[in-house]
C-alpha cells in the first residue's frame, strides 16, 4: 500500500515550499493516484478556509497569496470560499443541523477547481519537458550539421589549396623538361644525328627511344658519353606511342652536358641473361652565352 502523502506535505506542495525534486514525484503521485488526489483536494479546502479565517502565518499567507490570488479565478474562490464560511458561521448560529450541508458544496467547489488545475499543470509541464527535449535535439543536430559544413568546407579548401599547389609545380617542371626523341641506329648508318639544347633552368632531359620490335617484358637503358663515361642506367619498360612501341626515360639534366652520348638498350627475357637489343645517339648542343 502506498504511504499516504500527509496534510502538511499536501500544504507545502500547494505553497511551493518543497524542493524541486520532492514537488515532482508528488505531482506524478496526484496525476495517478486517486487517494493523493483526495488527500490534495482535502489540504487545499482547509488550507483556502485557514486563509479565508486569517488563521494562515505570515509567511504562508505570502505564499498563499501569490498563488492563488494573482488571477481572477483565484481571487473568486477566495472570495467564495470567504461568503461561504460567513454564510456558514450565520447559519449555523442560527441552524447548526444545516452547518454539515453547507461545506461539502464549498468542498466540491474547491475540488473541481482543483482538480481542473493540476491536470493542467501535469500537462503542461509533460508538453514543456518533451517540447524542451525536441529543442535540444534539433540544436543538437544543427550543432552537428553546422560542425560538418564547416569540415567540409575546410576539406575543400585544402584541396584546392593542394590542387593549386600540384598545377603550379607540375607547370614547373613542364616548363623545365626537355623532349626527345631517338630512333634505333649509330651514327654509321648515314641518318641524321639527333640534337638537342638543354636550358640552363632544365631540370630533366625526357628520352623517348622507339622500339623497332618488343619482344621481351623489361629492358635495360644505359647512357654513356663517346668515351665511355656512365651518366644513367636504370629499367624501363614499352609503352604505346604514336607510330608504335617505344622506351621512355627521365634523366637529370646537370648530368648531361653538351657532346655526343650513346643509349644502350638491352632486353631481359625470362630466366635469362640480358642481350643487346638496340642502339641509340644523339647529341647535346652547347648552351648559348649569356646576354653581357
């Protein structure tokens, strides 16, 4: 069996003297409860009488006051409570058998009032906590939104940032590449030698060297001066160009100085030694003399 609320707890709720806590577990027990509820209404009938009577402390007169007498439903109900009780004293002076009919109607005046404005109350503070709870989740998700928006925007900036970045140092090194591109064959065979000048501000020399047959998966390219002297050797593998097959090799410009060079091609078949496979020259002109 659930413990009865107790007058003096009922009052204290009606004043809005208990703590925040405490009102809310008694607000639940009166929406639910049909013997709260009695126990409420019968607190409030003799709380609305002890004001009526002037019998209230000072205190809770305040209290009192500024509950149920700062609408006019309120004041009309005091009043009323007020005209019944001096109705009821005169009538009993004069009748006191009449004095039992007269309070049971103040009784359920009082408690139809009552119990109009708690379920009003409940209600409203049930609508407030879930509109509460809504709000919170809409900014929440806002907040989050919000948070994404601002990631991708500084996501996109850094990309063009990169991008920006990449197309300026790519437009570098184009413009610091020097192109060419080799046949097959030495300069015995009568065909015109191949020559290119380097710029000072080069920074790679790019060979193409056209294949007149691929037959094997990777090749070996070295670069030598007419002497003999290594300046590159590395792997590469054929690749489609226009009018065919063909190597294509990147060597550091500062290493290639004007004179003649010679390219050595040779393929690698598969669990084989390397063989000779074709023969390149060309020839690197002198850098004009700087304007005096």
């Amino acid at each position: 069996m659930t413990e009865p609320v107790g007058r003096e707890r009922a009052v204290r709720f009606l004043l809005g003297e208990l703590p925040d806590d405490e009102r809310d577990v008694l607000e639940e027990r009166f929406f639910v409860e049909d013997d709260a509820l009695a126990e409420l209404k019968e607190a409030e009938d003799d709380l609305v009488d002890a004001y009526s009577r002037g019998v209230l402390s000072q205190e809770r007169s305040r209290l009192f006051e500024a509950r149920y007498l700062q609408d006019e439903p309120g004041q009309r109900r005091v009043a009323f409570a007020r005209a019944l009780s001096a109705a009821a004293r005169r009538d009993a002076a004069k009748r006191p058998a009449r004095a039992a009919r007269v309070w049971p109607w103040a009784a359920a005046v009082t408690a139809l009032a009552l119990t109009g404005a708690l379920l009003g109350l409940v209600r409203a503070r049930s609508t407030l906590a879930r509109l509460e709870g809504e709000r919170a989740a809409l900014a929440r998700a806002a907040q989050a939104e919000e948070d994404r928006a601002r990631g991708l925007a500084d996501e996109v900036e850094r990309l063009r940032t990169r991008v920006a970045d990449l197309e300026d140092r790519l437009g570098r090194d184009l413009d610091r590449v020097v192109a060419l591109t080799l046949t097959a064959g030495l300069a015995r065979e009568l065909k015109p030698l191949a020559s290119v000048a380097i710029p000072a501000e080069a920074s790679r020399v790019e060979l193409t060297l056209g294949l007149r047959d691929d037959p094997y998966p990777r090749y070996g390219v070295v670069i030598e001066t007419a002497d003999g002297r290594r300046v590159w050797s590395g792997a590469a593998s054929a690749i489609d160009v226009a009018g065919g097959r063909a190597l294509r090799v990147s060597v550091p410009a500062a290493g290639v100085q004007p004179g003649h060079y010679v390219v050595t091609v040779e393929g690698t078949p598969p669990g084989r030694p390397a063989v000779p496979h074709a023969d390149y020259v060309f020839r690197v002109l002198p850098r004009p003399a700087a304007p005096r």
